[in-house]
C-alpha cells in the first residue's frame, strides 16, 4: 500500500531534513534551506466510456483495485501527456481500440483507492469506429453493454458518468 502523503524526510532538491510547516492552510513537508514545499497532489488519471451502435464498451479489471468488477476502460495520465492522447493510448492497451473520436468530458471525480490513494479522473465518452475489441494490459475480458445492462460501478467518477449518460441517452442513442 501507498504512503497517502507521501512524506520527504530529506528535501528531494538539496538534500536537507525536511520539517513541518503550515502553509496555504495545510501541514505541509517543508525544507528550511532550499524552500522546497511537498504538495501532495492527487494522480490524474482519464478513463472512456466507448459506444458502438448504442452499446457501451467496458472491461473487466484485470488488477486492483476492484479487480474483477466492470468498468470503462481506465489509466494514468503520463508525465507531459494530453489528458484526450492517454485516453486513446488506454483504449487501446486495454481494449485493442486503435480507432475512435472523443466525443466528450462527461466530468472529472475525486476518487480515493487503497492502491493509489487520491486519483481525479476525468471520464469521457467516446465513440468506437468498429466494435473489434480484446482484452489486453489490465483488463482480463472486455464487452458491450446496452446501458440499462451496465453493472454497478465500483468507482464514484464511473457512477457519476453513468448518471450523466443515462440523462442523455437519447442524444448518444444509448
């Protein structure tokens, strides 16, 4: 399991002790040589809720957390990378997606894990050219879903984007 905070006893910039310091209005890890401040920031992360045909695309989690529970397809964004160019990068480590359009941001959540602590993820909807589809990377099975068919979300930002579509479902011909 991960260290929530993510604490620096050493300064990860000069090497000095590292001490506590109540800055913007949170204790924070502080160097007193250098300035370095540890801001413990929460890993973005994009995950894509694929349509074909008005089914919806989702994996089985091949890894944890909620491994073995169905999700849309889901990942980290990379140091320096677009948030829209990991989604795509995602869809097709996990799903064999090699051609699809973001259609939208359905929103961005606040979710906390056991694995990776606090992680926003922004959910979009996208829209699959074909529905060739195989599990691959972290998904141990994939399939489409019509949307009154989509099991229960594990994750608040999945949930939340499911309640999203299910108000616009006649606008994306779910």
């Amino acid at each position: 399991m991960i260290d929530e905070k993510r604490i620096f006893y050493y300064c990860p910039k000069c090497g000095s002790k590292m001490e506590k310091k109540i800055i913007a209005d949170r204790e924070r890890d502080y160097c007193p040589k250098c300035g370095y401040i540890n801001y413990v920031n929460p890993y973005p992360a994009v995950a894509g809720i694929g349509i074909y045909k008005g089914k919806i695309l989702l994996i089985q989690r091949g890894i944890e957390p909620a491994k073995g529970s169905w999700a849309p397809v889901s990942g980290f964004v990379e140091y320096e990378e677009d948030p829209e160019i990991a989604l795509l990068r995602e869809m097709e480590e996990e799903a064999g997606v090699k051609h699809a359009k973001v259609l939208k941001c359905l929103g961005a959540w606040t979710d906390w894990t056991p694995t990776y602590g606090n992680v926003i993820t922004m959910v979009y909807l996208v829209e699959l050219e074909n529905n060739k589809v195989k599990a691959g990377d972290d998904a141990s099975n994939v399939d489409f879903f019509s949307l009154d068919e989509v099991p229960e979300m594990r994750f608040k930002c999945f949930k939340n984007a499911f309640d999203i579509l299910k108000k616009e479902r006649e606008k994306w011909n779910l």
